[in-house]
C-alpha cells in the first residue's frame, strides 16, 4: 500500500519536469491557410522580420481531387454480464451474483463517402535580393500570408521591403 502515493509523487515529478522542457511556442501548419497537413519541405519557424529589395511574388493554388474513403458509422449493442460480488463479515465470505447491462459500442464500415482531397495547399511567396543588406543573398524565396502577398504586389519591383516571412523556400 505504500507504493501508490510514492509512484503517484514519482508520476507529477516527471509530468512537472516535461511540462519544464517542452515550453515554446509553435506556429501550426493549418493556421497559415491552406488546411491541409504540413508540408514535407523545410519546417524552420522564422519569427524575424526580414528586410530585402522585391524581386518578385508566385501565388500556388490549393490543388485538390474528389476521393472516397469507407464511411464509418457508431455500431452499439447491449449485453449482460454476470457480476461478483463477495462480502466478508466477521470472518465469515458471502458470495452472491447480479447481473449488469454493458453497451459495447466500436465503429463499423457501412460504404463509402466522397470527400475533397488537398494534393496541395495554398501558397503566397515573395522572392527578395540582398536580403538583409547583404549583395550575395539573391533570388531567396520566403513563403508569407495572404495579406503580406497582398501588400507586395502592390510596390514596385526593385523596392527595398520588410516581411514577416511564415517560413523560408517556396
């Protein structure tokens, strides 16, 4: 009995000390537009603003297809199980049974469903020269929300400008 509350002190010291290191804060992949899952290209988070001269803007379509996948449906079903129960009084064991109603609910094919597949999501790039100041750090691509892509097609090519890029590449 004594190794429940030493294993339930030693179970909180470890979740504390996980919950220590994991800290951060992370963009998800579905907040930046698109919904689909993330992409298997460079995931570096860049916070920074980056300052550069405008060379040019690509916007990527969402690409998707019809598919089908089974459709699955909630199948439940009730049973009745034999209980035991034991009492002990005195020295003495009494022995006696109930039955109990027990619903084994689990998901079950029933045919198929059409759904919208995303083959790929929705992208806004901007394209800058001399990023930050520096002449050799041409044709560098920074993929940036729709409201940033916006605001770029707007200014002229050449222009120095300052984004807030989601992440590097294309």
């Amino acid at each position: 009995m004594k190794r429940r509350p030493t294993l339930a002190g030693l179970t909180m010291l470890l979740v504390v000390a996980l919950a220590a290191c994991g800290g951060g804060t992370e963009k998800s992949a579905s907040s930046h537009g698109g919904g689909g899952s993330a992409d298997s290209q460079s995931i570096e988070q860049h916070d920074d603003k980056v300052t550069g001269v405008r060379d040019g803007v690509r916007h990527m379509s969402r690409r998707t297809t019809r598919a089908t996948r089974p459709h699955l449906v909630k199948k439940c079903a009730t049973d009745t199980r034999k209980v035991r129960h034991t009492k002990r009084s005195k020295g003495r064991t009494k022995t006696y049974y109930t039955t109990k109603k027990v619903r084994d609910c689990h998901k079950v094919r029933k045919g198929t469903e059409k759904y919208t597949r995303v083959l790929r999501a929705e992208r806004w790039c901007v394209r800058l020269d001399a990023v930050g100041g520096k002449r050799g750090a041409d044709d560098q691509w920074f993929r940036v929300n729709s409201t940033t892509y916006g605001r770029m097609q707007g200014v002229e090519d050449r222009a120095k400008v300052t984004i807030e890029p989601i992440r590097k590449g294309c």
